[in-house]
C-alpha cells in the first residue's frame, strides 16, 4: 500500500466494520456474511498481516488441543 494509509488503520478498520455490517444486513440469514477481505481485499492485506508458518501450526495444535479437552470423557491431565 502506498503512504497515505500508515496511520489510518482507525480509519480503515471502521470504514470495513460499517461496510460489512451495512452488506451483512442486507443479505438473506443463509448467506455466508461479508468479511472484510471480501469488501476491502487490499486494506485487509495492509492491516492484517499473514501469518508465519510458525504460526500457523501453534493454531492448528491450539485447536487441536481444545477439540479433544472438550471430550467429555477426555483424560484429566488433558484438561489442565
């Protein structure tokens, strides 16, 4: 992104809440809703960094994780 948005990201991250919200209104309550890389692909990729791939195996082991904590038989260790 050019220059002018460093400094906006206020302005940015309100411009794409009040879109999305104003689409998601609008659409039927089946419709997968709006998101902010939907509307606004390129100031999503300016504010939004991607993660590393470090990162996104914390996440994937994160979410494993609770998936089997929230067994309800699950070990207790698990559960600590």
């Amino acid at each position: 992104m050019s220059d002018g948005f460093i400094g906006n990201k206020a302005i940015l991250l309100a411009l794409s809440c009040l879109t999305t919200g104003n689409l998601n209104a609008k659409i039927d309550k089946n419709t997968t809703p709006f998101k902010m890389k939907d509307v606004l692909p390129s100031i999503h990729e300016y504010i939004v960094v991607p993660p590393t791939e470090q990162e996104m195996k914390e996440q994937v082991n994160s979410g494993l994780i609770a998936y089997v904590q929230s067994r309800p038989k699950a070990p207790q260790f698990m559960k600590e």
